[in-house]
C-alpha cells in the first residue's frame, strides 16, 4: 500500500535527468548544476519548517563504523575513498535482476529535493536536504516476484577504502547490512539519496548512495550501499546481530519506548542549544502509521 499523494502536505516537485546529460562518475555536481536546487527547501512534516542543520556540522558529526567510531573519524578517515567506478547490483525475488553503473542508473530516475529530520538512537538529531530518488523507482525496473517480501542491503566490503574492515578483530561484522520490509521500501518517503545541500554525498556521508527512512533511527540509513537483493525471509540487521536487545529491525523511531540504556522522549539537536521533545515516528506518523496499525509498538524498536 502507498501513502495516497494528498498526504503530502508539500513536496519539491522532481527534477527528471535527461539521457543526454552529462554525469560525472559517481560525482552528481554536474547534476545539481542543471537544476534549481539551491532555491529555498521547502518540504515540510505536519505543517511546520523544518530548517536544516548547518552543513558543516552534518558532513563532520558523522556515524560510518568503517571510518571508525568516533564522531571525527568519517571525515579523517575517509580520504582514501575514491572509487573510480560504482556498480550496483540487484538481485533475490527479482523477474529483472539488474547490475548498474550509478552514472547510468541516475540517467533513468527522478531527483528529488527532500528535507527530512534525522534521528540518531543515540539521541541526537539534525535536520538534513537530501537529494535523491524514490527506493519504489528502483523496484519498479526489477519487478519482484510474489516470493519477496523484505529488501536487504549491504555496504560495499573493500578494506582498501574502509580502513575498519581491515582489522583482524572488527567492532562489528562486516560488511554493514540493513533491512525494509517490502511496503516500507515502496513508501515515497523512502529515498536513495545521491547527495545533501545540493552537492554529491561525501565520504564521511555515504558517498556515493545511501538509504534515507526517515521515520526510523538513522543506523538504518545504511551507506555506500553496493549490493540490494530482495528476499522472502527478513534479513537480520548488523546492528540486531551485534546486539539484539539494545537493536531491533524496525527501530522505528518512538519516545515512549527506551533504548536500554538511554531513555529516548526528548533528542539533542545538532547545533542548537537545550533538547526538544521527540516526535512519535520522527514526525511522519501521518505519512506511515499506517504501515504498522495492530503491531506492538514494542515490537517495532
């Protein structure tokens, strides 16, 4: 089921890629240049502006465990990213698997311009303006079979750029994998996105395509995504393996439910003072509460 498009309360209207345009590999400047993305941003949640975090504290506050775990570390750690090529493979319950180069992949999809909240499970948030597509476009072109019913995602393995995966003794198995449940992959408000403040994703930020849901917590929003396969038996997250009492699959975001540790009814917002009261569903409760009407919120950490 999809959220009927007068739900929106306001959308950028997308911006379609011509074929004869010219992409960079794995760079989307050339992109941005075409379009009037530095217009002012104006998606908004339950009818209330959302103004982004500055984009300096967003590219180096950063959670990318193959960088390393402190918040710095993405962005030290991530000079040696720079792939010359990207492909993306999808597979599973597929009837069209499909293998891509990212360059030609964003010749066939529809960019968009999207203000979302983000917010961490460790209780922090920022606002951030993604630049993307809908995940359903990419689900369209490969058409799963009746048999798929959860969509896995997994980072790309290659210790030569993520210095993390090097170690003989890694914090977390690698390579990173994150999962949706079919219905909430084909949610609009689910995005790949390509880019932020209308410039190419950077390293430290999932560089060159990450998963953006913005109604769950951000460990969800698994980046540098190299492989997508579509699966009858729901994927076990990495952070659910690690740890299953403290992670779950859904981790939809929820202040009435605590992290073990932690209680999560109010967030720290990057570069702001004080805290605010977090919003059930991150604010789009009106957009994707239904998805989850006769499931146990605790159920859906």
């Amino acid at each position: 089921m999809i959220t009927p498009q007068e739900l929106f309360l306001k959308r950028r209207k997308f911006m379609k890629l011509g074929v004869g345009a010219s992409v960079a590999p794995f760079l989307i400047d050339s992109l941005m240049a075409q379009t009037s993305f530095g217009a002012p941003l104006d998606y908004v949640a339950q009818n209330s502006p959302l103004n982004p975090t500055q984009e300096e504290l967003a590219t180096s506050y950063n959670n990318f465990y193959e960088f390393g775990f402190g918040k710095d570390d993405p962005k030290r750690n991530s000079k040696a990213f720079a792939p010359k090529s990207w492909k993306l493979s999808i597979t599973g319950e597929v009837k069209k698997p499909l293998q891509i180069e990212l360059q030609d992949l964003l010749r066939r999809v529809k960019l968009q311009e999207r203000v979302y909240r983000l917010r961490c499970v460790e209780a922090w948030s920022m606002v951030i303006p993604w630049i993307g597509f809908e995940l359903r476009e990419l689900l369209a072109m490969v058409e799963p079979t009746p048999k798929a019913k959860y969509v896995k995602f997994t980072t790309l393995f290659d210790p030569s750029m993520f210095p993390a995966q090097k170690s003989l003794f890694p914090s977390i198995d690698f390579p990173y994998v994150e999962g949706l449940r079919l219905d909430e992959a084909y949610h609009p408000l689910s995005i790949l996105a390509v880019g932020m403040y209308g410039k190419s994703l950077l390293p430290q930020n999932g560089a060159p395509i990450r998963l953006v849901v913005p109604w769950k917590y951000g460990f969800k929003y698994i980046k540098s995504i190299a492989t997508i396969e579509l699966v009858s038996e729901r994927p076990i997250s990495t952070w659910e393996k690690q740890n299953p009492r403290e992670y779950g699959f859904y981790a939809n975001v929820n202040p009435d439910v605590p992290h073990p540790r932690w209680s999560q009814a109010s967030e720290r917002v990057i570069g702001e003072r004080g805290r605010q009261r977090t919003l059930y569903l991150n604010g789009y409760d009106k957009e994707v509460g239904y998805l989850y009407e006769g499931m146990n919120p605790k159920e859906l950490y």
